[in-house]
C-alpha cells in the first residue's frame, strides 16, 4: 500500500501587504533592502478575529473539494503549526469541529517551517500501516502574532496563510521517500522562547533570530536531506521536475539549487508574494504550481521544509 496526494488546497488572508506598506506603517525599513535581502515584496496578514484554524479551513475545504471527498470521509486529520489558536486543544481538533468531522484522528505537529514535511511524512506512514485511509494534512500559520514589529530584522520576513492537502491510500505510489531531521542543539538560533505560567507570560513571547546563522543552517541542511530523499528512492536529482524548498528568503533557494545543481527553471517560488509563512510556505506554493498548470501528473516533485528546532526534511512525489 501507498499513499498519494489526491487534493490540495491553500488560502492567503486579506489583501497583499507590501513593503512599502510596512514602511507606511512605521517600521524603519525600505522596498529596497527587504527585496535585495529576501526577495520578499508581499506578504499576508490575517485580520485580528482569524486563527490558525480559520486559515486552516479555507484551505482544507479547498483541499476537500479538490479530492472530490467531504469532510466525514477522512479518518485522520493533522495539522502542523507553531501558532496555534490555544495551548490546548490542538488546532487539528478545532479544525476539525470547523469541517463537521466527528471521531477521525486528529493532532497538531510542531515542527516549525519544517512542520509541513514533518506532517506529510506521519500521515504518509500512517496511511501505507493499513491503519488510516484518507488524511488531510494542513500547514496553518498566524506568524504576525508572534512577530516583534518593533524589530525590522524579522518583522519584515513572515506572513499568514495556510495549504492542505489531502493524502489517500493507493496501489501505485505516490510518496516516494521522505526523510526528517532536527538538532536541537541550535535551538537558540530561532526561537519564541517565552512560556505561560500563572496567568502571565514568562520570559520573551516574540520570534527571535540570529539571521546569518540561520541562513547558513538552512542552505546546507536543504541540499544535504533533498540528496538524502532521492537516493533512498533511486532517483538522480538532475531527474527531477520540480523543487520546492521552505520559502523563507529567495538567495537561500538560490543558493539550494545551485548545491543541487538545479536550474531555478525547476524551483517553485512564492516567497516573493507570500513572505515566510512558516509550515504552510510548501503546500501554498505546491497549491499555486499545481492549479496554474506548472505541475502535472507523471512529475517528480520534492518537497523540502528546514526551521526552528533546528528541524529539516523532505518529501519526493511522484505527482
Ligand atoms: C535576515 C536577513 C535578511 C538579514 O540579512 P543580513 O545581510 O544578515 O543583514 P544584517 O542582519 O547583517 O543587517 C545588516 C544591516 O541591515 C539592517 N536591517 C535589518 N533589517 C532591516 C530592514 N528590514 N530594513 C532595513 N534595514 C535593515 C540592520 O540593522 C543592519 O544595519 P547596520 O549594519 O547599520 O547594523 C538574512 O540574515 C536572512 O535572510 N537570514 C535567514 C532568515 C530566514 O530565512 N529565517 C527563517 C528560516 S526558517
């Protein structure tokens, strides 16, 4: 048995927010700098009254629909975010509520920017056990909440959104290997590192970040665990249709492909429209490349999330 991705979905609050708009705003920075650092011009921000799971059902129900399947078909539901609407419940139950399923699995997985890999890769064993036959998995962020937008370094970087995707059973193989990492000694490198006790917030609730550091992290870890992908699954990587690595800055998915020795021809980027937005910057930017005709049925399709933790991962499809 194996699983493959049937449906896909993604959902960007509210109008597009450009950098000049951030400047507007207050924030000591310039259309310039973001865009020759990042690549980033636009981002999302979710309105004061949407959560995580509100992002989550738009795109779930897009997924859904995608899939040809209703909400009471799926029998396991798991959604990676570092932004939860609470502590607890998870966000994969409230999301769940929201689609009217009653009684399938369902859990959130935190595994930052890399949360999207990391969920994909659970459901995917989950579904070729025997055990569950139709999954959806969800990256859903809300990542300007726990932006400090006093701090230009990383206000600038981060927006909202969310992408699902349906995962179901199947004779012929739809994930073809996958391979997850983390090392948290490099914790420090990426971190909210505040935590709630008696009614309070202990310590610092905002994203912090050594960006050089990170940059540096990422570009080895991307190219080591997308080679690491295709030889599990015997697949030379000039072989590959489409690579679409974490969107957290554009010289970084440069600096990936040329490690792998891919033209950025074969990179999908959304980076520039969408800013980081954390576990749900891969199935968005799956979802935009799929629906506009870019990626078709019979492609190789690697799929590649690094972040806090420090965490990093892969997918290999065949589409
Ligand atoms: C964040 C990042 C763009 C910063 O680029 P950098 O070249 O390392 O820039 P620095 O942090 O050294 O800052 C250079 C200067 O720009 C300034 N600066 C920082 N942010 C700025 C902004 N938004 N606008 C204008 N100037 C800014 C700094 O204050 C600094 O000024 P100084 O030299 O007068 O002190 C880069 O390190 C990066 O992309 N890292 C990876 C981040 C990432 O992707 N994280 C998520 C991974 S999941």
């Amino acid at each position: 048995m194996f699983s493959r991705i049937t449906g896909i979905g993604g959902f960007l609050p509210g109008e597009p927010v450009s950098n000049d708009d951030l400047a507007r705003r207050g924030i000591d920075t310039s259309d310039q700098w973001v865009t020759s650092r990042t690549g980033i011009r636009f981002r999302h921000l979710a309105e004061g009254g949407q959560s995580a799971s509100d992002l989550a059902l738009e795109a779930s129900r897009r997924a859904l629909a995608a899939a040809g399947l209703a909400a009471s078909d799926l029998d396991l539901i798991v959604v990676a975010t570092s932004t939860p609407d609470f502590i607890f419940p998870s966000t994969a139950c409230l999301l769940q509520s929201k689609l009217g399923n009653h009684g399938a699995t369902a859990f959130d997985i935190q595994a930052v920017c890399s949360g999207f890999v990391y969920a994909l890769t659970i459901a995917d064993k989950f579904v070729r056990s025997g055990s569950h036959r139709r999954a959806l998995v969800v990256g859903a962020e809300v990542f300007s909440r726990i932006l400090d937008w006093s701090d230009r370094a990383t206000c600038v970087l981060f927006g909202d959104g969310a992408g699902a995707v349906v995962v179901e059973a199947s004779e012929t193989p739809g994930i073809l290997s996958s391979a997850l990492h983390a090392d948290g000694a490099h914790h420090g490198i990426l971190s909210v590192p505040g935590s709630i006790c008696g009614g309070k917030v202990i310590g610092d609730p905002f994203l912090r970040m050594d960006g050089q550091a990170v940059f540096k992290f990422a570009v080895r870890v991307l190219a080591e665990v997308a080679d690491e992908c295709c030889q599990a699954a015997g697949v030379a990587p000039a072989d590959l249709d489409w690579l679409i690595p974490h969107q957290a800055n554009i010289r970084i998915l440069e600096a990936t492909a040329k490690r792998m020795k891919l033209p950025m021809e074969k990179v999908v980027v959304t980076v520039d429209r969408h800013g980081n937005t954390s576990a749900a910057s891969v199935p968005l930017a799956l979802d935009e490349a799929v629906r506009d005709g870019r990626i078709v049925t019979g492609q190789k399709v690697m799929l590649e999330g690094v972040g806090g933790g420090f965490t990093w991962g892969a997918v290999l499809l065949a589409f």
